[in-house]
C-alpha cells in the first residue's frame, strides 16, 4: 500500500507530495495550504484496490 501521494496546487500548479494513510479511511477529505504558494487546497483521497487517488481543488 502506497504511504505517499501528490497532486497539482490548483492555484501554482506545483506538484505537492504528501504522506496518505489509508487507516484512515477508504475516502478522505480535507483542507491543506499548498506549501509553495501558501493557498488552501481541499485534498481528495480516494483508495481502490491498493491504489490511491490524490486530487486537490483550490477551498
């Protein structure tokens, strides 16, 4: 099982990794500051079969 994902910053477009864990449930939401251009993100995590699916959407 994956420990890290990524997804865009919706507002810079750079690419953020972050730690994921999936014990916290199969669907997850919630709110980051992207940490290059410091606006909040709302971070999706969605696990299927032993693979995550990070998105992210400006708040």
């Amino acid at each position: 099982m994956q420990n890290e994902g990524s997804y865009i910053c919706d507002s810079c477009g750079e690419e953020i990794v972050i730690p994921i864990d999936p014990s916290a449930g199969s669907s997850q939401q919630y709110t980051e500051d992207c940490p290059v251009c410091c606006r909040a993100n709302v971070i999706h995590v969605d696990f299927n079969a032993g693979r995550a699916d990070v998105r992210a959407v400006a708040e």
